[in-house]
C-alpha cells in the first residue's frame, strides 16, 4: 500500500492529462461536428454533404487505434511528427467529429425545415438563423448521443497509452511493471476514471428545464 501511495502523484497527474486530453478532444469533436452538420442544410443530396458522409462513414468504420497509429507512425513518413500528444488529439478528434455529426444531423433532422426559412424569409442573415433559431434546439436534443460520447472520449484516452501517452493506463501499467502490484493499480485506475466520468453521467441524466419547441 505504501508504494501504491508513492505512486499517487504520478496517476493524478495522469488523470489531469486524461482530462485535459478529453476536453479538448471533445470541444473541437463538437464544434467542427456541429459546423459540419449545418453544411448545405437542407440539401441532402448536394456534393458538400455528401463528401462530409463519406469522411464520416471512414472514421466510424476504421479503429481508432488504426487511426492514432495512422498519424504517429504514418505522420513522419510524410514529414509530419505530431508526437504522442499531438497524434492523439489530431486522430481522436476526427473520430470524434465522424460521430458528432451524426448526432448533431439526426438533432437538427427534428427541427422543422420552416423555422430555417421563415427566418431567412424574414431577411436574417444564416449566420443569426442558425446561432439564434436552430442551435438553440439542436444542442438539447443533441445531448444525451453528445455527451454519452464524451464519455466515452474519457475511456477513449487509454488507447493513447499504446503511443506512450502517459495517460491514466500508462502510469498504471508503468506502476504494475514497478510493483507487481497489478490489482492495487488497476483498482485505482478504475477509480479514477469514476471520478472522471461521473459529472458527466450525473449532467446527461438530468432532465432540461424546458421543453424544445417543435
């Protein structure tokens, strides 16, 4: 227990990068996710669209470790060294925008196309009909796919330890391979992604004070 104890700055530091990691990761999935899904709206079959389709179909079917190797081991072969850190943020963020989209698609898909144009039609430029009309009611709806991928963003970081990341399952195995103390280790690791991804469960089951307008 002592060497678990002497341990703990490190795996604490490693959970302040787990969670640095993730809400960047998460911030820039979601933004670039819902910019995309306003791209052509309305206009399902235009080549825009359909080429934001495809990328998101690519990043949803290949691993994300494909994708982190892709980018470390990929990246300086092409003159590009991203180094851990930056790989990890570059892949997982891309993943991460594939799968937002489709949430943030399938929200916006519930909004009646009018609001769209009775705004328009009323002379307000796209920009203040989609900040003022349509994010509004897309980002509620949005929630529950939006942050349950958040979530899983957070377990998501461990894959980064395969590059080195020193990351929440980097220190542990470091730890373990130290002490060959592999229980005592994975039971903080455990505990730590608890603490980590419990705000965020607790948030996404809480109910929203007001109904969207449909």
């Amino acid at each position: 227990m002592d060497i678990a104890l002497a341990w703990l700055p490190r795996l604490f530091t490693a959970a302040a990068l787990t969670i640095g990691l993730s809400a960047v990761v998460f911030t820039l999935s979601a933004a670039f996710g819902l910019l995309l899904s306003f791209v052509h709206y309305g206009r399902e079959k235009s080549f825009p669209r359909q080429a934001i389709e495809a990328f998101s179909a690519f990043f949803r079917s290949v691993p994300e470790l494909v994708v982190l190797f892709l980018f470390f081991f990929g990246g300086p072969q092409l003159g590009v060294d991203l180094g851990p850190v930056g790989s990890t943020i570059l892949a997982f963020t891309l993943v991460g925008i594939a799968f937002d989209y489709q949430v943030f698609k399938g929200a916006l898909k519930v909004i009646p196309f009018g609001q769209y144009e009775a705004g328009i039609a009323l002379g307000l430029p796209r920009r203040i009909v989609f900040l003022r009309v349509l994010v509004p009611q897309v980002l509620p709806l949005a929630r529950k796919g939006w942050i349950t991928y958040a979530i899983g963003t957070v377990k998501r970081m461990s894959i980064a330890s395969a590059v080195s990341v020193s990351e929440i399952l980097y220190v542990t195995k470091q730890g373990i391979a130290a002490t060959n103390a592999p229980f005592t280790f994975l039971s903080i690791a455990v505990g730590l992604y608890i603490l980590i991804v419990t705000p965020l469960l607790v948030f996404n089951e809480r109910k929203p004070k007001q109904a969207v307008a449909r």
